[in-house]
C-alpha cells in the first residue's frame, strides 16, 4: 500500500516509524515531513492545507491510503475535500470529515455533544461578543477557579485556568475583545473547574466498531513541577500507574461507548482517531475535550507500545473491520522527554545546529521541530526533539530519556527534569 502522512511534528514522526515497518507499507511519504522523517519514506515540502497540492500528489504517486496527522486539515475539511477530486473517489482517509472535526474545533459544538449524549463532563456556558456583558456578571459570581477556553482551534494553547476573578475577566476580556487567540477565541466557554489527576485516552474507530488504544499522561506546563504556561507538551508517561481496570471500564462505559454511539445518533460519520482528555476526579472520568486525531507528544509513549501492525489497523478503519480487533502492547512503560527551543512558548530563534543525534543508545529520538540545513539537522520549531524510553517502572524509563537528552546539545535547549514525578 502506498501511504501519504500528512504532519511536520513527533507525532508524525512516531507514526511514520511504525507505519514504515509494517509489510503493507510499500512506499510511504509525508508531507512535509522534518529531519526525522527523511530515514522513513519521501519527505514533500507540501502544507498540510494545501489540498490541492495534495490531491495533484495523491494522483502523481498514486497513493491508496492518507493519514492525517495535525487537526488543521481535518476541521478545514480535507475529508470531504479529497473524496470529492476526480480520481481519488475510492483513497482511504484516516481522519475524519469536517462536521466530526468539530469535536476538536469547537468547543462549544463538543460540550453540546456530550450534554445532548449523557457524557460526564464539566458544567459550562459560552459566550461571545454578543453576550459579553453577560458574561462579565457571570464570571463576577462564578465559583474559583475558573476555566476559560478559546472556541476554536488555539495550537494547545487556548486554555486559562484562572485563579482569582480579576485574573478571569482581564482574560475574558483579552479573548473577545482583544482577540488573544484570533478567530478561535471570538467564542469562549467558561467551565467549571474539576480538581483531580489528568490522561489521555485514545480510540481508533471506523464510525461503528473501536479499539482501544494505551492510555497516556502528558504534561503541558513548561516549567518544572507542571509550573507556568501551557505549552503544546513537555512530555508524557504511558502506562499510568492509576488507571486500573475498573477505572478503563468506566471509561469505555460512561464515554468511549456513548462517544461512538452519538457519533451514529447524529448521522455524523467517522473513521480515525478520537483523542478524549479526562479529568479523573475521585475515581470517576470526567470529559475535558475531545480531538479528532492523536495527540503530541503522547503519540511517542502510545505508538512505539503498539505490538501489532499499525497499518493493518488503519486498513481495519477505513473499510469498516476493526469489529473482533485486538491491540496487543508492550507492557513495559514509556516516558517521553520533550526538548524545547529556548523562550518557548513565547517567541524563540530557529537554526540552531543539532549535535549528538548520532550517538548510541536504545532509546527512541522522535524530531518535533527539526530541518535539514545544508546537510545538518537544526532547530525550526519551540518543540525540538522527543526522547521516548522503556523500562520497568516511570522512573527507570524517565532517567533514561533525561540522559539521552543530555547527549543531544543545541544552543539555549530546555527540557523539564521531572516528567512522571508523581509516579516516581
């Protein structure tokens, strides 16, 4: 099967690395690709929303079966763009259409879901500009802490967390009428705070039938002991310690089962990944959001855990067979250490020469912002490179990624040292 990744980041290098060695991969390709991805297939210095570049490349390199990475393409409806080109009517796609994407790019449209589906999630209402005084009362009376959230796609980024009620209007403010976030915070949601433990979970489903995929933990703040802004992830733990079996069928019960079914209830069809973040609180799950692809950098712990053909599973998806599908793992735990650019998540330089990648080691490097420079690998985004490592406990498996990390220098590099330390 010839296969087209679309992405740039350590998710789609990490899935580049287990599609590639599957026996139905017969070429792969990734647009665009980084430095990583090169040793995998064909990098093409394609945008993953230029659809029509996409679509002429499909054709030229008659490519059977698209994954697609990153959100952006998926809620800009790169579906329904492809399916509908001359000559690609019959291309497997990974990812959904643009009205499941909703589930990801809109907040408001993903609340609703889970309120109309009996979902257990956070109280919320939402506000615009047409009704912002209304919020501004309803911020004043609202309990603390609060959570606002950007409708719209924010890069991970479009979340505050709000401690004191001046802090939540002045970001309320900044939101709507400063546009903080551009388009996606013309519509904010204002949430209960929930007080409990964060994972990921992640479901594979071809719209009827689902496999579960390995949970994950992932860590947003850029500053040690999850201090400081969100980031789009400084690293991730898979398994979690917690997550016990009683807990896995609350999930599946209470969320992954109705997520399916009101997909089907609503008549909106979906093949791909659901990425579903929870907030477990006193032992119960709890929805924070839904994404409509996997995510970044727990795809480094999840994937490299899979022990069975990643593509194989795909193929399942897309022609409507993952009924009677199992995902063996690796039970071993992974810990991924995410470098970063210095000044990230703010502004930060680009170009900075890479050394060390070469160096032996059993861990896996997963580029996340890498370029091919003149023969040499540099930096080209906040997010540098993710190290994922296996070993018997959270704490065995984090020390081994710190110390590759170590041996992988670039001007002003940052890594948190203590990703997994509430379980080490």
């Amino acid at each position: 099967m010839r296969i087209l990744l679309l992405g740039s980041g350590g998710r789609e290098h990490a899935l580049a690395w287990k599609i590639s060695q599957s026996p139905l991969c017969t070429q792969l390709f990734i647009a665009p690709g980084n430095a990583g991805t090169l040793s995998l297939g064909t990098n093409c210095a394609i945008a993953v929303t230029d659809f029509e570049a996409i679509a002429a490349l499909c054709l030229s390199e008659q490519i059977e079966m698209v994954v697609v990475g990153p959100e952006e393409p998926l809620v800009k409806g790169i579906r329904e763009f492809l399916t509908s080109y001359k000559g690609l009517e019959s291309l497997k796609i990974i990812g959904p259409g643009k009205e499941g994407a909703q589930l990801e790019g809109s907040k408001a449209f993903a609340k609703s879901f889970m309120e109309r589906h009996g979902i257990p999630t956070a109280r919320y209402k939402e506000f615009s500009v047409g009704n912002y005084e209304e919020g501004v009362a309803y911020l004043k009376e609202h309990p603390l802490p609060i959570v606002l959230k950007a409708d719209g796609l924010a890069a991970g980024k479009g979340v505050l967390i709000c401690e004191n009620t001046q802090e939540a209007l002045q970001g309320f403010e900044a939101m709507i009428q400063d546009a903080r976030f551009g388009e996606a915070g013309k519509k904010v949601v204002v949430e209960q705070f929930l007080h409990g433990i964060e994972i990921s979970v992640f479901v594979l489903t071809d719209g009827t039938h689902y496999v579960l995929l390995p949970e994950a933990k992932d860590y947003k703040r850029i500053g040690e002991g999850d201090k400081g802004p969100n980031t789009g992830g400084m690293g991730a733990v898979s398994p979690v310690p917690f997550v016990d079996a009683a807990l896995w069928d609350k999930i599946e019960q209470r969320v992954v089962v109705p997520t399916i079914n009101g997909l089907q209830q609503d008549g909106i069809p979906y093949c791909g990944f659901i990425f579903i973040g929870f907030m477990i609180v006193a032992g119960d799950p709890f929805v924070i959001e839904y994404n409509c692809r996997m995510g970044d950098p727990e795809t480094e712990v999840v994937i490299p855990r899979l022990a069975t053909d990643l593509v194989a599973l795909l193929n399942a998806a897309a022609t409507g067979q993952l009924q009677n599908r199992s995902v063996p793992v690796d039970s071993r735990t992974a810990c991924t250490v995410v470098a970063v650019s210095g000044g990230y998540p703010e502004g930060y330089a680009k170009g900075y020469p890479i050394s060390g990648l070469e160096q032996p080691h059993d861990s896996l490097v997963f580029h996340m912002g890498t370029a091919l420079h003149e023969g040499q690998v540099v930096t080209s985004g906040g997010r540098v490179l993710a190290v994922t490592s296996f070993a018997n406990s959270v704490a065995e498996a984090a020390a081994l990624s710190q110390q590759v990390q170590a041996k992988i220098l670039y001007k002003d590099k940052y890594c948190r040292t203590d990703i997994g330390y509430e379980f080490c």
